[in-house]
C-alpha cells in the first residue's frame, strides 16, 4: 500500500480492493481516466450471488426486486474467470440476499482461492456462517466479514429479522465458532453491524457491550433509512428530534471508545437529521475515536468525483451489472447483463463507455460541476449532490499518493478539454461568418471521427468530445 504515514486507515479489513491495487495499477487507472479509455476490466467486483434470503428483515431495500434466483456455480466460476483474466483483484460479496444462502457457497469460495482473488468483504447476517464456511474465510483470509446483527436479544430480533428468536443464538454462536478459528490471526477483521430505529436506538451500549463481549474488532452503529416506495412507516425512523433522547447514549459510547481503543467504532446516522447529536455527544465525551476514513492532505474536492467506471462493478444475482451497489435499485441504470454478454462484453460494451464519458465529465468539471440531466443520462443526482455518495471517495481518500497523482493527470486533461472547446468556439464563429463553409467542415469532422476516437482510446489524445 502507498500511503502518506498521516493518513493510514485505522482498521486494515476491507477497503473496496483498494488495499490490493499496487502503484502500477493506479497509474494505469489514471491514464485511462484522464484519457477516457476503458481499462481491461475491472480491479473490484461486488458480487450478488443470489437473491435468496433466510431472514425478512422489515427494513430490507432489496424486498421489492429480490427473487429466488442465485448465479449457478458453473457461470460463476466462468466470470471470476473471465474477469480474474483482466486482472480482478478482489470480490465483495454482500446484497440481493444472503451470500451464504448460495447453495454452492463452498465451492464459490474455493473457485476464489483457486484464481487468487481476495475476498474483501463478506456481509452477511450469519445464519448460513457454518464452521466450513468459517474455516474457509480464515485460511483464505477474507479481509472483512460484516455481520449484519443489528439488535441484542431474540425478542428483538424477531422484530427486525421476522424469524423465530432462537436464530439470534445460532447468529452469535456463529460468529463465535468464526472467531475461536481465526484465533491469534489478524483477518478476517469481524465486524458487528447494528441498524438502528426509534426502536432500539437507545440500546447502543448493550450493543456495545455484546460486541466487546463476543471480541469482535469493530462495532458499526447505522440508521434504517427509507426504502423505494417509502414503504417504512416514518414513526420507526429516526429523524433529528431523537437527538436530545439520544445525547447521553452517545456521549457515553464515545467516552467508552477512546482513542487507540481496540474496539473500532463507526457511526452513520448523519443521513437521518442527527450529525448535529453525534458532534455534540463528541464534545461533551472531551475526546473521541478517529475516523476510520481520514482525508489525505492532497485529496481535494474538485478531484473527488467518482472512477467506478475505470475500477468496479456491481453485479446482481440475475447477472444484470450495475456502476455500484448504491444504484441497484428497481429504476437503477443497468450497464448489461453478464450471463448474456459475458463480463468483457459489458465492462467494454455501449453502456460503460457512456457512463466512462459521462464521469469524465463530472470530474474534469471538478468541484463546479451541476447535475444537467440533459447531460448526464447514466449518473444519477445522488451522484452529484453534496453528502449523498459517501462510497465514491471513502474508500479512497485516505491515499496520498493516489490523489496527488490523479490531481496532475485530471489537470492536464481539464486544460486539454478547454484548448479543444475554444478551438470548436473559433471554428464556430468562422463558420458563422462563411456559412458556404459549413457543409465541407461537417463533412470533415464526420471523417476524421474515427481517427479521433483511436487517438483518445490508445493514445490519449483527447480531439474529440463527440465520441
Ligand atoms: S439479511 Fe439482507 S438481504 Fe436478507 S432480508 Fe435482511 S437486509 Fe434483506
Ligand atoms: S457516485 Fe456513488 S452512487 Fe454514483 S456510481 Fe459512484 S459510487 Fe455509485
């Protein structure tokens, strides 16, 4: 890893891959960035393997889009393949259903090993975290396993979950067995993951205390937010008038982690109105956990738009690939399907070179950059508007290097793009003043189109913005 010594994350578990991208393919990532050209595939795959689940969690986003289908192990085996051939580092196995409800699971994991790629992160609610599973994740080491917990007793968790209370037992005696087999290891790093709502939000310590009490490595507390089709009645949601009920909870939980705790603590319920609570509950608790996502000194806004479309790529358990798992959803922008397409045919297909301009775009306009629909057909707003996308630059921001670099490189191009856009502005204006020239420069540019796009696509040159 290349980092500035100021900025190394705290917790070493999963990281979106990037912990697995040596310098070399960061530079290759930036040129084709800056370039507009496509990489030979992606470096980080999330990866739906199915759609089926074992619980029914009432806050579940995927309920209205989740089937029983799950990618046979056979075209699994044939995309981590295809994809491990253009240099796929590392897989995130997470949403849809539950990753272990796959019915081949063991065999999947195995296929992992076997192509050398990294699980990076496993999130799952652990019912299916059998002991073969366990064993697998540790002697493979698995970067991050997330379960998903979010409640500290049966009654409740038949409340969140809708299954019989007794699953709670079988979760925790799960992650149990995980950790007595990891021993002394470092990884997987173990993660609890609780969701909150007006229901439970005021148990956070216990949470904590089960979390400490099992020897987990990190406790991430998360509000329940609104699904499609506001289908979750607002009363159980939090929203910021819990902030004065909450206040002592959270002043608490920051004093019980300070820093260098060797419990990792994670708070995400700025999205539900209660940032204002959180920094409140940090100045009252005197001193407070760093943030396992610091910002290097050459991170700037204007560079810190997404490159999901040079890096990642979402995939769901019926194949259809989406720019990351935050735009899967029932309208969300589909780039392809890989059980048709193969996973080269879509990473190199009409869809992603569109969404690879469109980005561009966005970076190259840097920190002034406006959501014009007519512009911008595959990104959505919750790509643009401030404090919607956290997972474009968390994962990231942390490296100097990287940001330095990518800064040089965005520069370069953005000059470029200007000495294009007023040489066209000339050309327009020449145009206008001898109209008898306008069909013959038409005609010109229609053919040197190809030849364009070639410079940009292997060279760089960047001539064109009509391709
Ligand atoms: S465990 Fe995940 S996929 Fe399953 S119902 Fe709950 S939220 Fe949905
Ligand atoms: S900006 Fe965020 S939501 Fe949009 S494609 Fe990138 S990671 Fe996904």
């Amino acid at each position: 890893m290349s980092a500035h010594p100021a900025t190394v994350r705290p917790h070493t578990g999963s990281s979106h891959g990037w912990g697995l991208v040596d310098a070399r393919r960061k530079e290759e990532l930036i040129r084709a960035i800056a370039a507009g050209r496509d990489t030979a595939g992606p470096l980080h795959a999330e990866l739906d393997l199915t759609d089926r689940c074992n619980v029914a969690c009432y806050f579940c986003n995927q309920q209205d889009t989740r089937t029983k289908l799950q990618i046979p192990l056979e075209r699994v085996v044939e995309l981590i393949d295809e994809m491990a051939e253009a240099g796929l580092a590392s897989v995130r196995l997470s949403g849809g259903g539950d990753p272990l409800h796959h019915r081949e699971i063991l065999a999947v994991l195995d296929h992992f090993e076997a192509r050398g790629v990294v699980l990076d992160n496993l999130t799952t609610n652990a019912v299916s975290l059998t002991p073969a599973v366990a064993r697998r994740l540790v002697d493979q080491e698995a970067r991050e396993v997330n379960v998903s917990l979010n409640t500290v007793d049966g009654a409740d968790y038949r409340r969140m979950m809708q299954v019989k209370p007794a699953v709670f037992d079988r979760v925790l005696d799960n992650v149990r067995h995980l950790l007595a087999v990891r021993g002394e290891r470092r990884l997987p790093i173990v993660t609890l993951q609780f969701l909150l709502d007006r229901h439970n939000a005021e148990r956070a310590l216990e949470m904590d205390d089960l979390t400490r009490e099992i020897g987990a490595d990190r406790i991430v507390l998360s509000a329940v937010q609104q699904i499609p089709d506001d289908r979750l009645a607002a009363a159980d949601l939090l929203d910021a008038g819990d902030g004065e009920r909450l206040l002592p909870v959270f002043t608490e939980l920051y004093r019980r982690h300070p820093p260098g705790d060797s419990l990792d603590l994670e708070l995400n319920l700025d999205v539900q109105g209660l940032g204002p609570m959180l920094a409140a509950a940090r100045r009252r608790a005197g001193a407070a956990p760093a943030s396992p996502f610091p910002i290097a000194p050459s991170f700037r806004a204007e560079d810190g738009g997404c490159f999901f479309a040079w890096y990642s790529t979402a995939i769901t358990g019926n194949g259809n690939v989406y720019p990351c798992c935050q735009l899967i959803r029932p309208k969300g922008p589909v780039m392809g399907n890989v059980l048709e397409d193969g996973a080269a045919g879509v990473w190199h297909g009409e869809r992603y070179a569109r969404l690879r301009g469109e980005m561009r775009e966005a970076l190259l306009d840097g920190a002034d950059r406006t959501l014009d629909p007519a512009r911008f057909e595959i990104l959505d707003p919750v790509c643009h508007t401030p404090g919607r996308c956290w997972l474009k630059t968390m994962y990231f921001q942390w490296d100097d290097a990287f940001y330095a670099r990518l800064h040089e490189a965005l520069e370069g191009a953005r000059t470029n793009r200007a000495r294009v856009r007023a040489a066209r502005g000339a050309a327009a204006a020449v145009a206008g003043r001898l109209p008898w020239l306008a069909p013959a420069v038409d005609r010109l540019r229609d053919a040197s189109r190809p030849l364009r796009v070639w410079l940009r696509h292997r060279l760089g040159l960047d001539l064109t913005e009509a391709a």
